[in-house]
C-alpha cells in the first residue's frame, strides 16, 4: 500500500514559476513508476510528466516540455514538479500517482494504483 500526499499549490501570475511535491509513503518498489497528471474544470485528467522511481529519463506530454521539470529524493520518497513559464491553461487540480510496478511510465490514468488527493495550481492572465 502507498499513500500520496501533494503540497505547494497556489495562485501564480502568468509566467511564474511554483513547485508542487508529493510525499510517497509505504513500500516503494525500485522498478514503480510515479508521475504527476493534472484535471482541469470540464476536462479529463491529463497526463504531465513522470518517471520510473530508480531507473531511466523522466518523461514529459508534449505541452509541458521545456517548462517543467519531473524530479524525485529517493531518500525522502518525495517527487517535485517544478513548473516554470506558467500560462493560464496550466490551471488545474495537480495529482500525484503511483503505479507499483512497470517496465516503462505510463501515461494513462487506468495503469496507476495509487493517487493522491491533488493540489490546485491557478495560473491568472
């Protein structure tokens, strides 16, 4: 059993920067697989970024590339998002997951056992 808890949300002017962390307790495989996603108002949850625990690259959607960064603290089983250039259309519930174990990341939400409760990042214009 792994339980997720995320931290940092907040309100942001466009184009700052905010860091959302997530603290991972339990048993934490070296081969899972953890990765943030994040549900706007009226949209589905979207995958952001993620990232085996141990091994490999993190990987990123394709409208985060080069604004966020995916990072993890194996010794406090805490992962970070680092979200710089915000825009308004990053506002969203940010949730942390986990999955326990995978050959790659993946990138939908039916693939992942645990989830924490979210944090809200609003972006303002």
């Amino acid at each position: 059993q792994v339980q997720l808890v995320e931290s940092g949300g907040g309100l942001v002017q466009t184009g700052g920067s905010l860091r959302v962390s997530c603290v991972a307790s339990g048993r934490i495989f070296s081969t899972a697989s953890l990765a943030w996603f994040r549900q706007a108002p009226g949209k589905e949850r979207e995958f952001v970024a993620g990232k085996r625990w141990r091994y490999g690259n993190a990987i990123y959607a394709d409208s985060v590339t080069g604004r966020f960064t995916f990072s993890s603290d194996n010794v406090r089983n805490t992962v970070y998002l680092q979200m710089t250039s915000l825009k308004p259309e990053d506002t969203a519930v940010y949730f942390c997951a986990a999955k326990s174990s995978s050959v790659g990341v993946p990138t939908t939400t039916g693939a992942y056992d645990y989830w924490g409760p979210g944090t809200q990042v609003t972006v303002s214009s």
